[in-house]
C-alpha cells in the first residue's frame, strides 16, 4: 500500500511531463485554425461527427510532431531559459520514450483520419506531419536564418487540412487561409527571437537576428506584417467573407503595422515581447472574424 500511494504522484508527473511534449498552448491554436477551415467549408455543420473526428486526428498529429521537435532539440533547449525545463532536455523522459509517444500518437491520429475523414486530409496531415517535425526541424532550422519562413508552410496547413476534411478537396479559400498563416509566421516569430536573441545564440541556432542583427530583423518583420496586410483582403476578394471580416482585419493589422514600424523606427525588448503576444492575439481574433463573419452571412 505504500510503495502505491509513492508512485501515484510519480506517474502523475511523468503524464504530465508527456502532455507537456506535445506543447498543448501551441497546438490549441493549430486545432483552433484547423476548426476554422472546417468551419467556413462547412457552415451548417453537416457532418458533426467528421468535425469532431478531424479535430482529434489532427491533435493527435500535431501532438506527434511537437514531441519529435522536443526530441530532435533536447540539446538546444538545455541551453535556452524558454525551453530548458522541457522533459526531453532534463531529461526526465528517454528519447526512446518519447519516440514511443509520437509514434503512438501520430498513428492513431492518421488512422483516425483515414477511417473516419477522407485520405486527401490523412495525406495531407502526414505531409504537414513529416513538414515540420524533420525537414523543418532536422534540417532547415540548423542551416540558415530564413528557415521559419520556409518551414512555416508546415505551421499554415492547419485551415487547409481542415477545409480538406469537410470537402475532401483544395481549393482557392483553403489556399487564402494557407497564406495568411504563412505570412504571419515570420513576423510572430522573429519577434520572439529578438528578445531572445542571446539565448539562440548559445544554442546555436541560426535565427535572422542572431546572423543579421536585430535592425535587419525589423526591417523583415515590417515587410511581411505589409503583406500580411494585404493578403487579409484577399478572403473579401473571393467573397468568402464581407464587411464585418474586413472591419476587423483593417482594424487588427493597424495594430500589428504600428507595432512593427515601433521596432524598425526603435527597437526595445519589451516592445518585440509585446508584439510577439499580440501576433498571437491578432490571429486568433482575425479566424474568429472569418468565421462570426461567414455565419451571420449564411
């Protein structure tokens, strides 16, 4: 009965530390976009059952391929006060642990999605899968500082797998919704690598503001929140959205401009810190507008 009430706290730790692998705050917003995309395919929620299915499955898979990211840079994230208490660079969790987690997740996932959804979105999800968790992880982030910006196509899929899943097709409102989170990628991310820019740095991590300074960082960060901008008036184009989207989207990308042209004109840490939380605010308030949008429309 003893050595039973010890280990009680021991496997509550260790399941813990595992639902910590699949970076659950970072995956809510993939799920959220994801939701989205079936959303706007789906606005009567025809098929709830396949909603909710689809939901779970890409979870799971994304779940999957944040726990290989932890795996791949236990080393680094030793090194960096944001990630050394993950599991994976305590090491409180084997690699072989953790390789056993995704695996396992990541299978039941696709399966989910194979049997229940359609095989475009199981495809899709794997490539999105493979995407970020090996050539963005294993090989684009060590070589060069533009690699978020190629290796954000695996982070902006979420919407399309989504509008996939309800339609069992791609097409040009699947490819917008890709877009705009491709576009938001590098500017939500070098505004956390500014300020934490010395940390990178130690871990040898090739970030832009590491390799080309912080001035040229900014510079880059203005230049894709323009075209952010823009690309946020494309859903109105194609008439997937109308007013109220559009009312919304000027409004959030004033912000997100007057916070990048903040950091070229001088930057300041906090400044990058908060601009780095709004990108997230903005984006979660930009797919809400699309969807309260296309619902008081249909």
């Amino acid at each position: 009965m003893q050595t039973f009430d010890i280990s009680r706290p021991r496997v509550g730790q260790r399941l813990s530390a595992f639902f910590a692998l699949c970076k659950p705050r970072v995956n809510t917003l993939i799920v959220f976009t994801a939701m989205i995309g079936m959303w706007l395919a789906d606005p009567a929620m025809t098929h709830p059952a396949r909603f909710f299915i689809a939901s779970l499955g890409i979870a799971l898979v994304a779940g999957a391929a944040a726990a290989i990211n932890c795996l791949v840079e236990r080393t680094s994230d030793a090194l960096m006060a944001r990630t050394r208490m993950r599991a994976t660079a305590r090491g409180a969790i084997s690699a072989a642990e953790t390789l056993t987690l995704a695996t396992i997740l990541g299978g039941i996932g696709l399966w989910l999605l194979h049997a229940w959804v359609n095989d475009l979105t199981m495809w899709l999800t794997l490539a999105t899968f493979l995407g970020y968790a090996v050539i963005y992880t294993v090989v684009l982030k060590p070589m060069g500082p533009m690699n978020i910006v190629i290796g954000g196509a695996a982070g902006a899929m979420p919407p399309a797998l989504g509008w996939a899943a309800m339609t069992g097709t791609l097409g040009i409102e699947a490819l917008t919704l890709f877009l705009l989170i491709f576009l938001w990628t590098p500017p939500h991310f070098w505004a956390l690598a500014c300020y934490r820019r010395d940390e990178f740095a130690r871990a040898s991590l090739p970030m832009l503001p590491v390799t080309h300074g912080v001035p040229a960082t900014c510079r880059q960060i203005f230049l894709y929140t323009v075209l952010l901008s823009v690309a946020t008036l494309l859903p109105v184009g194609i008439g997937m959205s109308g007013g109220l989207y559009l009312a919304a989207a000027l409004a959030l990308d004033a912000g997100f401009l007057a916070y990048a042209l903040r950091l070229v004109r001088q930057y300041d840490d906090a400044v990058a810190r908060k601009t780095f939380k709004y990108s997230i605010v903005y984006l979660t308030l930009l797919f809400t507008a699309l969807i309260v949008d296309r619902l008081l429309r249909f």
